[in-house]
C-alpha cells in the first residue's frame, strides 16, 4: 500500500473537522438570491470530497438585529439544517 492509499485509509477512520467555516453567511447570502438547498447542492458535495465530518461555525447576530437576537440566532442556525446522514 503506497502512502496515498494509506492516508486515505486513515482519513476514512478519522473526523475531520471544519473549524473555520463561513458557510452560514453563504448559505444566508445564496437563500436570499432565491437559492434553493444550499447545503445540499453546493456545500455538502465539497465537505464530503474533503472528507469533513464536521463543522464549528461562529454565530454572529449585526448589532442592528439585537432586539430581535434570539429570532434571527435560530433563522440563522435553521439554516444549517438538511436531510443528511
């Protein structure tokens, strides 16, 4: 086994973790346009081909949106969601 093959195999039995991830304002921008299932169509083939299993996104609310924060949080964490396993 060259060390291609190895690293693939040790990628496989590993979690892979996006800790810098600007998805949530990817995914708001492209909704917005009219896009329809951003994680799906765009940004889950791209983590599946790097072989991420999971993400860590900060959650930032503009200050103009704070008397409505907890709204626009879980709109914003709803945005996330999709039919994946």
């Amino acid at each position: 086994m060259g060390y291609k093959e190895e690293a693939l195999e040790i990628l496989k039995e590993s979690n892979v973790i996006d800790g810098y991830s600007v998805m949530p304002v990817d995914i708001v921008q492209k909704r917005k346009e009219g896009v329809k299932r951003v994680i799906e169509s765009i940004h889950l083939p791209r983590l599946k081909k790097g072989g991420v299993n999971g993400l860590i996104c900060a959650l930032y609310v503009e200050t103009k949106y704070k008397p409505k924060i907890f709204k626009k949080s879980f709109g914003t964490i709803e945005s996330y969601t999709c039919r994946y396993r």
